[in-house]
C-alpha cells in the first residue's frame, strides 16, 4: 500500500475523506496527504492504537502536528521492544512516492500502557476523534475484550466491520443501537478498501465530522449496510 | 468448598472492592483476559483468574454473580472501579502473581474447572 495507489483507489472508489491509521504509528500519514494534494481526496492523520486492554482504537486527527504530538504519547506507552520483521513484517515509513524514507525498529505489533477511557481522553484533549475499531470482530475489539461499551467511554462513535449485518449484529449487541456507527475497510490491502459510510458535512474536519456523529447542526452520516457490490 | 477467606489467606491476596462476603463459597474457577469469553464461561460463585483491571470487569462480576475476581500481576483498578465493586458488592482480590501462579495454586487448593457434580 503505497500513498500514490492509495490516493488512486479512494478516488476511483468515490471516496471524499480517507483516513491513515497505521498501527500504534503515524508516520506515514503525512506522505499520503502530499500524494493526495490537488486530487481532492481529504486525508485525515491518525492511529489505530492498541490499549492496554488491547482494544484498538482509532485516533484522527485535522493536523499531522497534533498527531505527532500523540505519537510522543503513545511512544512513551510503549514497550522498549524491536520489531521482529520475520513475525511482524517491515515497518517502513515511505514517501509520497512511495519510495523508502526508513525503517522503524521499534516493536508497533504491542500494547500501550494507556488505559481506553484515558486514550479517549486524551485524544480529546488533542482535538482528536476516537472511535473503537471493528468493535464486532472476534480479537482486539472492545466487545471482544471488554464484554460490552463501558459506561463512561466517551468515544465519538464506534467502528463496525465491513461483515456486520445490522439485523444479527444488533441482536446479538443490542446496545449497538444506542452508538452512531461507522463502517471502513480497516484496509491492509488497496482491495479492502471500502466506501460504506456517507458523511454531510461542510468540510473535511474532525469537528464538522464530530458534529455528523451526533448529529448536530444538519450534520448527518449514515452507513450503507447493503451495498450492491462489494 | 474452599471460601474466599481461606483463598485471601493461602494465596496472600490483598482484598479491594467490596469486603462484605469473603466466608462465601467457592464452586469453580475460570481464567481469561477476554471479557467476553469470561461472560460466556464464568457462572455464579466462580472466581475469574484475570490480568485486566477495567471497570467492565466488577461489571461482568456483578452480572454473573461470581464469587470473586482474582487481578493478577500487580494490575490495580482505578479509584472509580473500586468504588463500584463496593456498591455492588464484587470482591476484587489483587496480587502480583502471574495468573499462571494463581491458577496453579488454586488448583492445589481442589478449585477446579467446573463445579463438583452434587451427589
């Protein structure tokens, strides 16, 4: 997944805003921004954290600076360990080309020492959107590890696989009904890439989007549960 | 069946949350760090061996009516949580014992897995 192909398949998927949210890293999120200057497609930084309790948790972010401020967060929560490319891969950080920038050493395939209520906050403070990710599937999710939404999580929204069927998922979590949700790709390869949840907002930020998941002011989204092609 | 107390006791465990039920009764144990999976296979009057400290913990106690939750690993629950597990009455029994150990020392103690069938 370089930048300039991710760039092209958002586009050609009709995409208006992506978001990049490597594991426990932001790095690469600046290079995908660039590839995406002059296409239209909004690029959001962000992270797709690892909590304590290994609950992922999507960070987004309007600015590559406060996303590097949370990045100096996260590091400080992580272990001290390297990466083992054998059992993890390559953690490269690339360019907007997609040429090689560096490799990070660092062990991202870990848990930070950071709670997921406090991350939700602390995202918050940094004028963030934090939305637990694929909260349906069956490892490193908040209903997997948590049993059900803690009472005072206070995230903005809650992210649904793209294999979530409304009728059986709120079945079998009828307090789903109570969340905004949304649906993404939780790509890893450009074909994973999905087009699923429809935003109204004036612009491509994290308050017009936070005004959308409550929705506040006109700001809507709403999520395509059954899309024609996949 | 072992009691609680007799657990606090054998094991060296420092009790959190609430103190109002230690002479309860113990029928079978059960360990995971997935509260999901816990909700499934834990029932009432088990101890849950467990590494997580989060407050979605004293909830799945109180929901299941178990015995107790042993935290492991010198895991501490936040001010909030414990204050919660004394209103609802969960014991919450921390120590810095890998959940490895405790299982192991549970199981010299006759808990088991599941409960003795009643004759």
């Amino acid at each position: 997944m370089i930048p300039p192909l991710i760039v092209r398949r958002a586009c050609r998927l009709g995409l208006g805003i992506i978001a990049v949210t490597d594991h426990n890293a932001c790095a690469n999120a600046e290079a995908v921004i660039r590839a995406a200057d002059g296409t239209g497609l909004a690029v959001l930084p962000g992270m797709e954290l690892q909590t304590r309790e290994e609950v992922h948790l999507l960070c987004l972010f309007d600015t590559v600076e406060q996303c590097g401020q949370w990045q100096a967060e996260v590091w400080r929560a992580l272990p001290p360990l390297a990466n083992r490319e054998e059992f993890f891969g390559p953690q490269y950080v690339v360019d907007a080309d997609g040429e090689w920038v560096r490799t990070e050493e660092r062990l991202l395939a870990a848990s930070a020492e950071i709670g997921l209520e406090q991350a939700v906050a602390r995202v918050h403070a940094l004028g963030g959107l934090a939305i637990p990710a694929h909260v349906d599937r069956p490892s490193f999710s908040l209903l997997a590890n948590l049993g059900m939404v803690p009472a005072n999580l206070g995230a903005d929204a809650l992210e649904v696989t793209s294999r979530f069927q409304p009728e059986e998922g709120f079945s079998q979590w009828p307090e789903l009904r109570a969340w905004p949700l949304v649906v993404n790709g939780d790509a890893h390869r450009l074909s994973e890439i999905q087009n699923r949840t429809l935003f109204k907002v004036a612009a491509p930020t994290v308050y017009e989007l936070s005004l959308a998941l409550r929705g506040a002011e006109g700001r809507k989204v709403a999520v395509d549960w059954h899309p024609t092609q996949s | 069946m072992i009691t609680l107390s007799e657990i606090v006791q054998k094991l060296s465990l420092e009790v959190a949350g609430s103190e109002g039920n230690l002479e309860r009764r113990i029928v079978a144990g059960y360990a995971s760090d997935l509260l999901s999976c816990a909700m499934n296979r834990a029932k009432k009057d088990y101890v849950w061996v467990t590494l997580q400290s989060h407050a979605n913990v004293v909830a799945v106690a109180s929901l299941l009516d178990l015995a107790a939750v042993i935290i492991t690993e010198g895991n501490r629950p936040d001010e909030e949580t414990l204050a919660r597990a004394q209103r609802e009455g969960v014991s919450l029994l921390l120590t810095p014992k890998t959940t490895f150990t405790v299982v192991g020392e549970l199981t010299a103690l006759g808990v088991r897995g599941e409960p003795e069938p009643s004759s």
